[in-house]
C-alpha cells in the first residue's frame, strides 16, 4: 500500500511582475523528513517557502500538503518587529491563534503546547519580558517555540540559526531534530553547506531545482558550480571535494525573494 507524501510540490512556478522566482519544480517529501533548501541569492529559497506556507500564489503547478495541512513558519530576521510592546508569553502564545482566532479563548491544551514549547526552547524564565528586550539568540529561540506550540504537520524555517550564538544554535537544531524524530516534516532554507549535510534531503536551487536527493547526491562540485555559477572558491576542477568550496553569497534575499 502506498502512502501519501506530506508534500507534494508539482510544476510550481511562481513571478513577480515579470520576475520568474521559480520555475517547474517537482518533489516529494515523507513525514518525518527534513529538508535543506540552498542556492544562491535570489534562487527561489524563500519563494518556495511562502509558497509551501500558502503565502505566495503559484502563477502554475500545484502544492499539495497531506492531513490537515497545518504549517508553522518561523520567518528570517524579526529585528525590525523587535519595537512592537509585547511579551515573549503573548509571542509563543500567537502560535495557537490559528485555531482559535485572535480574540478565541485558549483552553488548556493551548497551554500545554505553550508551556512545553517554552521549555523546550530553554525559554521559560524569559516568559515576562518584552520581546524587543531579547537578544538575536533569544528572539529565534522564542520564534521557534512559538512555531512548536502550533504542533504543525510542517514546519518551516528561513535560516534559522544565522548569525546566531553557539547556544542558541545547537539549541534550536537540535529540537529541529526531535520534531523529525517526532514525524514532523521540516524545512530549513540555508546557506551552509553544513547544515543541508544534516538533513536527509537537500533541495538545491538556482531559480529551479538544480539537483534533489541526499546530501551525498546533491552537494557535489559539479552541482554547487553549476547552481552557483562561479561564486564558489577552492580546489582545482579535478580533485577538490565539495566541503572544501566556499559559497560566496551575502546571506540576502534578491530579487524576488520577498
């Protein structure tokens, strides 16, 4: 008996105005399955993203999420939201609203998804303090607990431990790791070759879907050169391996990667 993929992304393509973001991609995933998107500025990373996230609409093809289609999204850079007066409890507590409207009342289930994302992200005794007070670590670790306490199907991360600390890092990939464990799909956008080696499928982007398949399939010379075109550096054509080229990007989003 075969099994539904908890996504199933077929001939997405998405513009804007008459940017083409991404064009004819295809793939699968399985529940408990982690993905890495890397590419280059501007190669569809977060357009893809928003569109798993229902955020962008695709100009052709369709995606298709199984069960109930629940999502979590933890966005890139919430500095500039960093003024809004409101307290890390009321932040984690946002995560449930999508059930129950921003006026609903939350039961005691919301609560305990709340409370139980709280500590897992080790942020429990910051739970009366403004957001905006937080360092970058803190505020991502907030972000991430706020996203855990949707108990989504799918979680979504854009970069999520860029520019980080050490311990807010590990932190934060390693829950990432317990929500696969846990059947969780999820999906980090990256530019560290590192971090799509740890997941078990990488999804490599150039404005299409340059490569798919395991880290060892997908994150090869010849695939990084072509995806990246030149902005990459070390070894020689013949015997450098793909850990030792060095991805020369900006960690930016380009052109239509809103």
């Amino acid at each position: 008996m075969s099994h539904r993929p908890a996504v199933r992304v077929t001939g997405l393509r998405v513009e804007y105005g008459p940017v083409v973001a991404l064009h004819d991609v295809t793939f699968e995933l399985a529940a408990g399955t982690s993905a890495a998107l890397i590419g280059p500025n501007g190669s569809g990373k977060t357009t893809l993203l928003h569109s798993l996230a229902g955020l962008a609409r695709p100009t052709a093809g369709t995606v298709d999420l199984a069960g109930d289609g629940t999502v979590a999204y933890v966005l890139q850079h919430p500095g500039e939201r960093s003024w809004i007066p409101i307290s890390v409890a009321e932040v984690v507590r946002m995560g449930r609203y999508a059930g129950r409207g921003l006026l609903g009342r939350l039961g005691r289930d919301d609560r305990d998804a709340c409370r139980e994302a709280m500590e897992r992200m080790e942020v429990t005794d910051l739970a009366s303090r403004q957001f905006g007070e937080l360092s970058g670590g803190q505020r991502q670790r907030v972000l991430v607990a706020q996203a855990l306490a949707r108990r989504a199907a799918l979680l979504l991360l854009d970069e999520p431990v860029t520019g980080l600390d050490l311990a807010s890092q590990q932190r934060i990939l390693d829950v990432l790791d317990e929500e696969r464990a846990a059947g969780t799909t999820v999906v980090i956008s990256t530019h560290h070759l590192d971090e799509a080696r740890h997941c078990d499928l990488v999804l490599l982007l150039a404005g299409r879907l340059v490569a798919q398949g395991s880290p060892e399939e997908v994150l090869t010379e010849a695939h990084l050169r072509e995806a990246y075109a030149g902005r990459l550096l070390g070894g020689h054509e013949h015997h450098a391996h793909a850990q030792d080229l060095l991805l020369l990007d900006d960690h930016g989003h380009g052109v239509g990667e809103h």
